[in-house]
C-alpha cells in the first residue's frame, strides 16, 4: 500500500506547476500563471485588476501586474512544497 502512495507523489511532482513557467506566463498575460497553476477565478480577478489599474494610471497598473506575477510564481512554489 505505501508503494502506492510513493507512486502517486512522483506523478503529482511530475505533473505539478512549475514556479518560473507560472512567473513568465503572468508576465506574458496578467493571471495566466494563476490559471497554469489550476487557479482559473485568481486569474480571472488578477486579470481585471491589472486591466483596471492600467486603464486608471499606469503606475498602479504596473504594480498591480507584478503582484500578479509574485503571486502566480508564490502559488506553483508552494504547489512544489520549495518554500
């Protein structure tokens, strides 16, 4: 019965979120890396924040695109367990 459980784990590992690909798709798209982590709504709310803030003023558009990001590459971190 263990060996199951061990065989599981690698396959989660193996098919888990990866922190740096989350990071550049956020990059790439405001709440794509939330959504490669399987987060949809995050990303969704991260992708209208960031459009609102850039239609506001550009400054807190852009602070509000690099939370996405550090949360987005946050999220597959923990996902890995690398924290």
């Amino acid at each position: 019965m263990r060996g199951d459980y061990d065989d599981e784990c690698e396959h989660c590992a193996a098919h888990s979120p990866h922190p740096g690909w989350a990071a550049v798709l956020s990059v790439l798209v405001p709440g794509l890396g939330q959504v490669y982590n399987g987060r949809i709504l995050a990303g969704a709310a991260w992708f209208l924040a960031t459009a609102f803030g850039y239609w506001a003023v550009l400054v807190p558009g852009i602070l509000i695109h690099a939370a996405a990001v550090y949360c987005a590459y946050a999220g597959a971190r923990d996902w890995h367990g690398y924290a």
